[in-house]
C-alpha cells in the first residue's frame, strides 16, 4: 500500500490528471504531489511511470484506460512488479479485490450517473473496500458527502472540475482531493 498517498494529498489536494500525453513535463514540473495517469499504452507506461518518479511524483496509473493490458491479476501483478506505480486506479471490482490481497494501493473509480449507478457503486465500495474512491462527474457535493458517510472511505473528486470554487465546493463538501486535467488548476 501506498504509504505516501494521504500525507501528500493533505500536503496539496490538487492531483495532476494526465489524459494528453503531451502534459507530462508539465504535470512533472508542476506543484502537485500526486498524478494519475489516464493515458497511456504497454509501450511506453514504463517510461512515463518512470519519469514521474524522477520528478518525485506519487503516480496511480487507471488500469482500465492503458492499451495493450488485459484487466486481470496476471497484467495487475506485472504493473505492481514492473511498472512499480504508487497504486492503481480502476472501476473493476475484482482488480480492487486482488490489489488488497497483495497490499497494492487502489482507487475505485466511481461514475455518479444517477441514483441507481450511486446505490450500486456503494455497494461495490462496502464489498471491494478501496484504499479511497475518486467519483465522476466531481462537480456534486450532496454526493460526495454522501458516499463519504456511507463508506467512512476517502474521497477524490474528478471530471468536470473547472475552476478554483468547484475545488473548494469539492474539499469543503469532504473530499481530500480533486482530480483535474485542468493545467491552470494544478498551480491553485
């Protein structure tokens, strides 16, 4: 498990979204602690995990977004033992369930739709128990609060976060962190 993880987001809860491969020295060069790698493919994970590092990143890689892997425990492994992120973010339950069995940090994506996607997606959170959760659309703070106090587990907000009173909304409504893949942000 990612021992970094929480102090970092306390530190600054701004965390660099890559989903344009071109803003990768700029995430690299900019003050957020933390980024999750959106993009990305079996070529060159390596490398961008890398350079991260280098930069003295947290980096959580979303599984589900990099071409080339297949979403098993066998491509799961090899990312924890080769690629060497900080953790993994995904939206299937069973890479959460075998990235707890072997001690991976792991973040559960969890898309708030509508109230049958938000009634099930805490459901899936009380059996997977992630390390935390990252809701989309990130811009409802009834629903951030919400799955909070439903799951006692950290919040991030992500996707649609626009400017700086949508973080503040997010942090003020519970969240540690706000995702973003908006450059201007990551500098707040």
């Amino acid at each position: 498990m990612s021992n970094k993880f929480f102090p970092l987001i306390y530190q600054n809860p701004i965390i660099a979204a890559i989903n344009d491969l071109n803003n990768i020295e700029l995430a690299a060069e900019s003050p957020c602690n933390i980024v999750f790698l959106l993009k990305g493919d079996i070529s060159n994970i390596a490398g961008i995990v890398d350079r991260f590092k280098s930069a003295d990143k947290c980096v959580f890689v979303h599984m589900d977004l990099i071409e080339g892997f297949s979403k098993d425990a066998v491509s799961l492994r090899y990312f924890h033992n080769n690629i060497k992120p900080d953790g993994i973010i995904t939206t299937k339950g069973n890479l959460i369930r075998i990235a707890k069995n072997n001690g991976i940090f792991i973040i559960q994506r969890l898309f708030a739709l509508d109230s049958l996607s938000l009634s099930s997606g805490i459901e899936s959170i009380h059996s997977t128990k992630p390390d935390a959760i990252e809701i989309l659309p990130g811009i409802m703070p009834k629903v951030i609060k919400e799955v909070h106090g439903k799951t006692s587990i950290p919040v991030i907000a992500g996707g649609l976060i626009r400017d700086k009173e949508d973080v503040i909304d997010c942090l003020n409504a519970g969240a540690v962190g706000v995702s973003t893949s908006k450059k201007e942000l990551w500098y707040m």
